[in-house]
C-alpha cells in the first residue's frame, strides 16, 4: 500500500479545531505504510478515568491461553462518546446496505476458539 492522506473538512463548532476566522477549516491527516496495513483484533477491553478512556485491542488465538494487547488508544471523555456515535452512525449505513449484523452477543469469557489448548 502506498502512503495515502485523508482530508477532513470540519463545519465550525463541529470539532474542537475551530478557527473563528475559518468555517471550512482543512485537516492534512498523513497515512503512513506500516500503520495502513493495519492491526487485527478480535476482542476490544474499554477502561476509564475521570479523564480519559483507555482501549486496549487485543488479538486472541484459537488454543492459545494468553492473549497480547496489540495496540492501546487513550482519548478524552468528549472523543470517546463522539467515537460511540461516529460507530453507531456506521453500523447503522452499514446495516443499511448489507443487513442486519447477527451473532452480535456478548460471548463467554474467556472466549474459547475450540481445538486444543497450546502446551509448551
């Protein structure tokens, strides 16, 4: 994948970037390789405080006991409910053209992918 840029244009008092002398402000957000390729994870742990959100990505393997936290975002109270609703937005556009998303329970814990369990 080559380096890619994401253009946001932002409506005033729509973030907190805002610039009286600039309605329409330009936000240059920059891409690079290695974070374009992504992380996968299959199970999300959601932590707070009294200033901020943690959330812990975590891939978990089929058999394996122990799983590792991949990538770890903190964001602020006000970033993390416009973060719920910018997923709530999206889930519903994307229910919108493909249906609704089944199976969407919380699973037990600790999830179990079957097979064995590793052993050393």
């Amino acid at each position: 994948m080559g380096q890619g840029k994401l253009l946001i244009f932002a409506k005033k008092n729509s973030m907190t970037m805002d610039n009286p002398q600039n309605p329409n402000q330009q936000l240059d957000i920059e891409l690079n390789d290695e974070v374009a390729e992504g992380i996968y994870s299959n199970l999300a742990v959601i932590s707070h405080s009294n200033q901020e959100f943690v959330i812990d990505f975590i891939r978990m393997m089929p058999g394996v006991p122990k799983a590792r936290v991949k990538s770890r975002i903190l964001v602020t109270p006000g970033h993390a409910k416009r973060l719920m609703n910018a997923l709530a937005d999206n889930i519903a556009k994307y229910e919108e053209s493909f249906g609704e998303i089944e199976g969407f329970e919380n699973p037990p814990f600790p999830m179990n992918f079957g097979g064995p369990i590793a052993q050393a």
